[in-house]
C-alpha cells in the first residue's frame, strides 16, 4: 500500500514526503498534535510512568516525557486535573479548584464552558446547565467566576464559535420534538439558532467561527446526512458526501468518504466557499477508529494506521 503512495506522489512530482511511523505497533492512547505542530503526543506507559510522551512528527525517533496526564488546552496553556478538581495555568504558578463536571470546553482565548447535567432520567428529559467563565480573571482572583448561560434538555455545550460564542445542541423543554443548534453569547447578550433536526451529532466549528459541520441522524431519510451551515446563521447546506471530517484552517473541510469496502483511505478537501471537493492523496492504508487528526498550522495529519495500529504523521500537498 504504501508503495502506490510513494509512487503517486512521484508521479504528481510532489513535494512532500511520505508517512512517518511514529509508534510501535500497537502504540498508544489519545494521540494529540503540539501547539506548534512540530510534535505529536500520546499517552504511554514506560517503566511505571504513565504520561504524555511527545515525538518528532517530520522523523522517527526516540519519545520524550512532555506532560502529566490531564486535560490540556489545545495551545497547552492550562490544564484541568479532574481527579484533583484543580485548573493551572502551565506557564507560571497559578491554580484553583474547580469543578467542571466533565471537563471544559477551552476556547481560543481565556474563557472556558462546561456542562453540568442531571444524574438520571431518559437522556432526552436531563436537564443540563451551561456555565462560562473567565479563566485568567479566575486564576488572577484565586477562584472562577461563572456564568450560567442557558439550561437546555438532551444535550449541551458542544464548542465554541470563535472566542466568545459558545454552540449548545439540545431541547428548551423535554417535550420538544427538535433539537436546536444554537450560538450563544458567552456575555448573555444573545443568541441565534443555526440549525434544528431530530438528531443533531458530531457539531465541529471551523477555526475562527466562520462555519459549523455537523449530521443529522435517525430522522427522516431525506434530512439525514452531513450539513455545514454559516456560523452567522444562514440556512444549512446539506452536502452530497459522509465520512470522518475535520477542519484544516477556517474555510477548508478535510474527510475521508465513507466507502464500504475500500483498501485504502482516500482524503479529500471540501471548500465551504464554493462548495466544491477534489481529492488530495490516497494514503495508501486505512485509517482506525476514526484515529487522525489535523495539524494546528494544517500543513499535516497524524492516523492509526487500522493494519499495524501504529501512528503515522504525514505532510498535506496545498488544498
């Protein structure tokens, strides 16, 4: 497989370079990108040290111990320990306590969200409550200031729309037939609604906020499928392909169609502008439970490859 990979980049006189293996086969949990792109981390054992070990993402080589395991913010500038309920800021000496419920939703600036749900009942009828807070002004005070923003039913907050608005899919009341995708002043000065379907799932924003992907699923068959809809609310376009998505900068869609049978994995680029798609490499093996992810500066990918299982990282031609 990797062979026609070479051999088409050859062709197309490329100048990329082909997949790097990362790992060992077999190797490892929750693989993430550096803030700088340079480097991909995962969770490893080695020895008795359970940690997030970092390698070079352009060569192999040996894997360094980077960071404690937490849940870290994606410029890696905070971290949130839920074991110990404690924020910290990775830079200096701040921390406080707090309790997220299942984690924060980081944006791209200092404000955070997170949902705090009900304990029981049909998910549809659970109530969950969306906060918001400043982390900065929280760890400069010693302690968080939250905000609650809206109590919605059968879902929550799902991301942010740029800096200061966050998305939050789910019912006003646990009667409603529809769920509404929503963005939501992080300040309480407003809100609009971006889509309604039966099943809203797997809400993803672009960088910047420019637009928002999602699919509708197990509603009527010609509402089904993948959507992406303005982030200043304009109708949703229904788009003529499925698969595993994600953003490579604020206007390009990366995903991998679904093709029952295939050998390999094919990527493809959507342009949210035009609307149009076109093909950018054919990698040559298959990608595993949905393992891959973009690079910040979008110039690369890492996936599992699902034969070897280990982590290849690779260089993207221009979209």
């Amino acid at each position: 497989m990797r062979g026609r990979v070479l051999a088409a980049l050859a062709l197309l006189g490329a100048a990329w370079a082909a997949p790097v293996a990362l790992t060992e086969p077999g190797c490892c949990a929750f693989p993430r990108w550096s803030a700088d792109s340079r480097e991909v981390m995962y969770i490893d054992r080695v020895g008795n040290r359970t940690a997030y070990y970092a390698v070079n993402a352009t060569r192999a080589g040996t894997p360094r111990r980077a960071l404690n395991v937490a849940d870290y913010s994606p410029d890696l500038r905070y971290a949130y320990d839920p074991a110990q309920g404690r924020l910290r800021d990775l830079g200096g000496n701040r921390r406080l306590s707090a309790d997220l419920g299942a984690g924060p939703l980081w944006s791209a600036g200092p404000l955070i969200g997170w949902n705090v749900s009900g304990r029981s009942g049909r998910y549809d009828t659970v109530p969950t409550a969306v906060f918001v807070a400043d982390l900065e002004a929280g760890l400069r005070a010693g302690r968080l200031s939250p905000r609650r923003l809206v109590t919605v039913y059968g879902g929550g907050a799902v991301g942010w729309l740029g800096e200061d608005t966050l998305l939050v899919s789910g019912k006003s009341a646990p009667g409603d037939e529809l769920r509404a995708l929503r963005a939501v002043r992080a300040d309480g000065r407003g809100a609009r609604v971006l889509a309604r379907a039966r099943n809203l799932r797997g809400v993803l924003p672009a960088p910047g906020g420019r637009w928002v992907v999602y699919y509708v699923a197990f509603d009527a068959p010609g509402r089904n499928g993948l959507y992406v809809v303005s982030g200043a609310g304009e109708a949703p376009r229904r788009l003529d392909f499925f698969g595993s998505y994600r953003w490579r900068d604020a206007h390009t869609l990366l995903y991998i169609p679904l093709e029952t049978g295939a050998k390999s994995h094919r990527l493809m680029a959507f342009d949210a502008r035009s609307g149009r798609s076109r093909e950018l490499l054919d990698l040559g093996a298959r990608v595993g439970g949905d393992g891959w992810e973009v690079s910040p500066d979008g110039k690369r990918i890492f996936y599992r490859n699902a034969d070897d299982q280990r982590l290849y990282a690779l260089e993207l031609p221009a979209s």
